[in-house]
C-alpha cells in the first residue's frame, strides 16, 4: 500500500527520489568480496516483490486501523507495521552493500537510494525496538483520531471543532475551542520523547546524522542543499505574507477592538478562521473591502443550496479529472471509501487518499462536512488517486509522485481552477452572478488567505521536527520552540500562555501522525507552477486566476504524461515535462497575486508591517 498521507507512515517509502548518496556511508556489514551489478539487479527485484507483497497485507490492516480505531484495531496495525519496519530497515541495510558496485544502471542505482532513504521512522536492530516504535506511533496517531474538545461546554469531536472554527465568531467561544482541543497533545509529550530516540537510533544505524537527515535526502540533491533551497523559496514568497498578515491584523483590530487584536505585533491564533491557522480563507468576510470585496458569492452557500451531499460533491470532484480525460473511478472506489464520517465508532477524520493494492483499488478517507474546504480537499485527495492510477505501471519503488511534494501538488493545481466561470459550467453558481472584472481584488483576497497563509506553516512544522531530531530543540522545550516558530514564522500568538506541560505540536495531525510536512510547503509553490503551465497551454490570455482549464483534453494528455512517470526520473525531469522548467520555485505564484500585492501595499502604506 502507498497513502500519500501514510496512515502509519512506518514502513512506508517516502516520497521522491534521490540520485545522490547519503551524508554518510550505510554501515552496512561489510561485503564478503565486492557484490556485482548483476547481484545489485537481483537484490532489488527480490526487494520490490517482498514490499509488494507486504504492502497490499499492510495497507488493509492500517485502513481497518484508521476507519475503526479499537484497542485491538492498534494492536494489530502496531504489528504488522513493526514487521514493516523491520522489513525496511533489512532492505535498507542489504541495499548499502552495493554502495561501492561499479557499472550499476541507473534504475538499480536509483532503486538502491530508495531503498536506503526511504523510512519515515526507522528502527535499530535491538530486539522489540521496532515493537515499541510501532505500538508508540500507533497510539499517537489514534490518541490524535479520538481526541474531543468543547463548545459551550459541550463535548466536539476534532472534525467538527474544525469546522466551528470556520464559522464562529466570538473571541471567548474560538479561544474555549482553541485551548480544548490542544488538550490532545498533553497525553502524547511522553511517547514522543520516546520515539524521537528510538527513530534517531535507526536513522544512525542506517548512516544517517538523525531522522531528520533522512527525510531531507529524498529530494535529488544532498540534504543541506534541500534545507537552503526550502529557506530560498520562503524568502521568495515572504513579502506577500507580510503584506497579507498586515493587511489581516488590521482588519481583525477593527473588528474585535485593541483588547482581542492590538493593531501591531503578532496576530491571536484563534481569530483566524482555523484550528492551525494554517489557512485563514474562512475569515474571508471579515477582511473583504467594500466594493471590490464583495464577490457575491460563497462555496459553501452554493453547495447547502444546490443541497450537494459528500458523494454529490465527491461525484463532481471526479467530473473535473474525467473532463480532461482520465477514466472514471473504479466502482470499488465507491463501496470502500470512507467519505463521511461513521456514527459509530471511532475513526482517523484526517482526509487521506490510498491506493490498497497498488493497481486500481483507490479510496479516500474523510469526514466529509458540506462546506467550501471539503469541497477543496476532496479535489485534493483525488489529485492523489489519480497520480496512483497514472503511474500504476511502474516498478514497485518507482510507485510514487516525481517527490512528494508534487504528489500534494496535483489536487490543489486542479482546484486553482474552480473559477466562477467554471462554478457556472457545473450549474453551481448562476451565470448573471459571476463577479465582475471589478472584483478581481476581492477573488485573489479570497484565494491568498488560503494559499498565502499557508506558506509560514508549511515551513515550520518541519523546522521544528527537524530541530527536534537533530536534539537542538530538547524535549524541556518542546512547546516553547514550538511555539517560537509559530511566532517567528506565522506571526501568531497563542490566546492564552502556554507551559511545557502542554504538547502543542500534538494537535496538528501530521506530529501525530509522522507526516513529513515539508511537501505541502513545496506543493504551495508547485500548484501554481502547474497551473501557469497549464493555462498557457491551453492558451488562456485573461488574468490568471480567471482560467479554467476544464474539460481540455491537450492539458489532461499531458498532465498524465507527467504523473505517469512516477517517481522513475529525478523530479526536475518530471517539472519539465508538463511545465518547461527544471525549478521549483515562487514565480509562477508570486504572478498569480501580483494586482493583490500591489492593492495590499496601498492598503497598508504608513502602517508598521510586520510583528
Ligand atoms: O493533510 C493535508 C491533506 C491530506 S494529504 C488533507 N493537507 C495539509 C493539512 O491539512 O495540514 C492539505 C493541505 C495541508
Ligand atoms: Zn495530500
């Protein structure tokens, strides 16, 4: 099984590729006379078909896992995904021997790396090590799942305080959901600890400084190089967010009064429409200027009054993929799918894409609510399942994006193009309510609070697991560094004071839930890339967030060209395909604001930016 976002990313292969070798040799037991290209050849075919084999058992065991969470259930996934890890780490040891062999082709050279690089959370060799990783980061992951805060005082699951924060408007009532639901991660600090150490102890068996280390390798260029490039792109794009966070401070000031929101320094993290403040677009009323501002019309009004249902909106996801060509979802994908939320039991809300067996048993995992973001994710989780299909065909260790920021990329690119001319087309928005030319402004406002809100986010999450592997952020700093970031990066403040007692990282799904974060930063950036290639080729001359290109057959060819690839090819290979360039970078989106930025900059002439 591959998820994308991997369930219980243990033994699943990371994300992208890697022509290069790691900072330090595997130490690998060292070889009984040089091994041969050819024994390199038969090594990794024995290696793709017992994680073949494995992962199809694995992916059933953890889905149970994630849509039934039980006592049972998690010990069950901690075991099967224990034998997954001590699997991996097998492979990757064995893999290392060939580190020397001459005459290696490139895809047995290529595999080899994956091989090497590709553990989320390794183990050492010592007995039970890989049993209590996998039992640890099975609790965590469905601690995160059963996790409950209040509203009122009334008992919400984590799913629906998501969807109040959206929605309410009251500072007392955002900070009651605030400060409840990062109750989750207190219980978590422990194991956390614990399996910091434990992963870092396998990261070193395997060669590598810390876990850290090796989540940086898989990106075609040595480890420091990808840490400089990601902090590259942040400077790109970083004026935008200044402008905007200024911008949104001032507009939180007027609403809530100098008492909730001071008009300088950093912004109360509850006010912005988001449990994370990750992506502020639910706040869209709040900011929107009079006049241009008002764009006359809202996602999730549209879908409660065209009364979509989850399979409704789920259905019309699949339409936009099926406009530009690809083939329909298998019927499978529809009696498996969890796409609302059971009533039941106890499950993983997070919305995950999978891909069981590795060929065309796709499924998505959410607690679908009727709203404008869901609307958005789904077409982000098919993104994932359509990039599976597409490269279905490839060696088991090639099943994967160009990295794995091109895997989060795809479905957000696809949803840049639900314009309101395209909200017309599927009978959703009214024609003679598609907002004029004069509204630009207001629609790019809208759009930026999600996708130029995130980049600070993105960036973070991974600073601080990075500084947590690498042991320069210390476990009696957890929540204070955690929280540093947030400051430095976001220029947000939590709306009361923390302590070390408490785990805020813990609230974020992808701590629990050992997601690697760095791809949704990178994914920000690309979607854009993609999209302006696109648009071009499509031949779109209007302002670029006007385009559309549903339903073209020319840009549907060649986006599978692309994701047909898998991860065969180093990713600039897989960029140039579908876009002409061989960089990630901020370009393509900075073009896309471009009349935003210049609006926001007189909006916020004589006032003191920044925190
Ligand atoms: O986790 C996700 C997806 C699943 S891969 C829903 N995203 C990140 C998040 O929610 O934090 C998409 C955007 C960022
Ligand atoms: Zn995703």
């Amino acid at each position: 099984m591959k998820t994308t976002v991997s369930t219980l990313a243990i033994a699943v292969l990371l994300a992208g590729c890697a022509t290069t070798a790691p900072e330090k040799t595997a130490s690998a037991p060292p070889a009984a006379g040089a091994a041969t290209a050819a024994e390199a050849d038969a090594f990794v075919s024995a290696a793709e078909k017992e994680l073949a084999d494995f992962s199809v058992f694995n992916g059933q065991v953890q889905w149970v896992n994630s849509t039934y969470i039980t006592d049972d259930t998690d010990a069950v996934a901690a075991r099967v995904g224990a034998e997954g890890t001590e699997m991996s780490v097998r492979l990757a040891k064995g893999a290392a021997r060939f580190d020397a062999t001459p005459g290696l082709s490139f895809d047995t050279r290529r595999k080899l790396d994956f091989l090497k690089q590709g553990i989320v959370l390794p183990a050492p060799s010592t007995p039970g090590a890989a049993a209590e990783l996998n039992t640890i980061a099975t609790r965590l992951q469905s601690t995160y799942g059963k996790g409950k805060g209040t509203l009122d005082g009334k008992p919400l699951s984590g799913n629906d305080l998501e969807e109040k924060m959206g929605t309410v408007r009251d500072p007392a009532r955002l900070r009651e959901m605030w400060v409840s639901w990062h109750k989750v991660g207190q219980p978590m600090k422990a194991d956390y600890v614990r399996m910091v150490q434990i992963a870092n102890e396998g990261a070193k068996e395997l060669g590598f400084a810390d876990t850290g280390a090796m989540w940086r390798a898989g990106y075609d260029m040595p480890a420091d190089d990808f840490a400089r490039l990601t902090d590259k792109l942040w400077e790109q794009v970083k004026p935008l967010y200044i402008q905007l966070h200024c911008y949104t401070r001032g507009r939180l000031n007027a609403k809530y009064g100098a008492a909730v929101q001071p008009a300088a320094g950093p912004i109360r993290a509850d006010l912005l429409g988001n449990m994370w403040a990750q992506e502020w677009g639910n706040i869209y009323d709040v900011v929107a200027p009079k006049g241009a501002g008002n764009v006359g019309y809202d996602t999730t009004d549209l879908l409660v009054k065209k009364k979509y249902d989850p399979l409704k909106m789920v259905k019309t996801g699949e339409g936009f993929y099926s406009s530009l060509g690809f083939a329909p979802l298998p019927e499978t994908f529809w009696q498996r799918s969890q796409i609302t939320r059971p009533r039941d039991r106890e499950v993983v809300c997070h919305a995950s894409a999978w891909d069981l067996d590795n060929r065309q048993d796709l499924r998505i995992k959410m607690c679908t609510k009727v709203n404008g973001d869901d609307f958005v994710t789904i077409h982000h989780e098919l993104g994932h399942n359509y990039y599976q299909r597409a490269y279905n065909q490839q060696p088991y260790l090639y099943l994967n994006g160009a990295n794995d920021g091109f895997h989060e990329a795809i479905g957000d690119f696809i949803a840049l193009s639900v314009t309101p001319n395209y909200l017309v087309r599927i009978g959703l928005l009214d024609r003679h309510n598609v907002p004029a030319p004069d509204k630009d402004i207001g629609l790019l406002l809208k759009q930026a609070m999600d996708k130029v809100a995130f980049l600070p986010f993105g960036l973070l999450v991974d600073k601080w697991r990075w500084g947590v592997f690498a042991g320069t952020i210390t476990p009696d700093h957890y929540n204070q560094a955690w929280n540093d970031l947030r400051l430095q990066y976001q220029g947000i403040v939590p709306p009361v004071p923390r302590t070390e007692a408490d785990f805020d990282p813990g609230a974020k799904f992808h701590i629990p839930g050992n997601t690697p974060y760095t791809r949704y930063f990178l994914a920000r950036l690309l979607q854009f890339q993609f999209y302006k290639a696109a648009c071009d080729q499509a031949g779109w001359k209007g302002p670029l967030h006007r385009c559309s290109f549903y339903g073209n057959k020319q840009v549907g060819e060649r986006l599978n060209a692309m994701l047909a690839m898998g991860a065969s090819k180093p990713w600039p290979d897989a960029l140039q395909a579908f876009t002409g360039s061989r960089e990630m970078d901020g370009t393509a989106m900075i073009a896309y604001f471009q009349p935003l930025m210049t609006w926001l900059e007189e909006q916020n002439r004589g006032k003191q930016c920044g925190w």
